[in-house]
C-alpha cells in the first residue's frame, strides 16, 4: 500500500537529529528528532540529502539530513 503524497510514515533512525528551517546545516534549527520517533516524509531536495519532515507528536516540520531517517519507499521522492 503507497500513502498518499505527504503522508509517507518515517522514522528517525539516529540518537538525535536536527530538524532545520531550511536544507542546510548553517539554518536555523527548528527542533531534534530522537531515535524511533515518528514522522511524515515529504520529499527531498534534488541531489536527495536533505529531506522535508514533520514530526508526528510535535508537529514540528523542517529539513533533516537524509541518512538519519528512514522510510517506507525505497527510492525518495524529489520536491520541486
């Protein structure tokens, strides 16, 4: 079964995570992910790094690094 756009379930899958306000390491940083912690994938920037979360419990949505979650779909899907 294939959720709908916006929908797809993650999970972080390191100790901590942070989410940042934009894909970059220097941008404001809008909150920490913890291992196991669910969320919902958006989609990834195009050289696929970065992907666009939102935490499930906080709400709290950003750009992560894309090594430290994990989602259903193998292959990540580009945001425009």
């Amino acid at each position: 079964m294939t959720a709908p756009a916006g929908k797809e379930p993650c999970q972080i899958d390191s100790d901590a995570a942070v989410i940042h306000q934009a894909p970059s390491r220097s941008a404001a940083k809008m909150g920490i992910g913890y291992r196991d912690q669910k969320c919902s994938f958006h989609g990834c920037t195009r050289d696929v790094n970065w992907a666009r979360i939102t935490m499930k419990a906080s709400g709290v949505g950003g750009w992560i690094d894309r090594r430290l979650i994990s989602t259903a779909r193998e292959t990540p899907t580009r945001t425009s």
